[in-house]
C-alpha cells in the first residue's frame, strides 16, 4: 500500500532541502515527530542510521537507502514480514518548489500496518507537508 502527499512551497529547492535533510529538527515543524537521532557523525548521507520517534507507534531504526543531496533521499525501515520504504524529494516549480512525501509499506506484515495505520499515516504526511511548507517559507528562518 502507498501514501503520498505534495505540496507547492514558496521557497528556493535548495531552502526546503535544508529544512527536510536536518530530519534532527523535524520534531520543531511537526506534530508528527517526537524526535530523530542520528546514529551517525555528520550531514545525512548514504547508510546514514536514524531512530525516529513518532506519537502513538513505537521508535522506529530507519537507514538511508538512496540519496540525492539537494534533491531527495529515500530511507528504510522494516523488521522480517514488513518493510516501509519513505521518500522525500524537492523539486524546482513555477513558484519556488513541489515537495513530495511518500511511504510504500510491503511485505506481509507491512500491507497489514498500512490498513490498520492508515488514517494516522495520512494524517502524519499531512503535518508534514503542511509544516515543511510552513518551516520553508518561514521569513528570516536561517538555513
């Protein structure tokens, strides 16, 4: 089962990159997030190791699986049975940039976790987008 939500965002590609590849500060612009701590020395990158943290489910470890820095990175979360792949890309657009938050869960177990989950999911990708707007186009907001 897939999820995924876009929003148009009034700042520069490179502004919204800043604000969604510093997933520690994640927990400032969405309720969606308790916090996200890095396992790993410096800036996002490949193989990078998260614990994520999130109201109502448990932590989560997820890993950097693809990354394209200023534009999109891909990480993985899964135990056997189930596996939930997320993205996050930004993009150029008439009116600054399109950010596009998606979740695919696959496996057994994860197609299960999709339907049970899936009114909090949407919801949790809606806080997300609408804080990730919010957070980008913030005046004076220092990147």
């Amino acid at each position: 089962m897939d999820f995924e939500t876009t929003v148009d965002i009034s700042a520069r590609p490179e502004a919204v990159w800043s604000v969604i590849s510093d997933v520690e500060r994640w927990h400032e612009w969405t309720p969606s997030i308790r916090s996200i701590r890095l396992l790993d020395q410096g800036p996002l990158r490949m193989g990078s190791r998260a614990v994520v943290r999130q109201p109502k489910f448990p932590p989560a470890m997820w890993k950097v699986t693809a990354i394209e820095p200023g534009r999109s990175f891909t990480w993985v979360s899964g135990t056997p049975g189930m596996r939930v792949h997320a993205t996050h890309a930004v993009a150029d657009a008439q009116n600054g940039s399109r950010a596009r938050l998606s979740l695919q869960f696959q496996v057994v177990f994860g197609q299960l976790l999709a339907k049970l989950t899936e009114a909090r999911t949407r919801e949790y990708l809606g806080y997300e987008a609408a804080g990730l707007k919010r957070r980008s186009e913030e005046p004076g907001f220092k990147r």
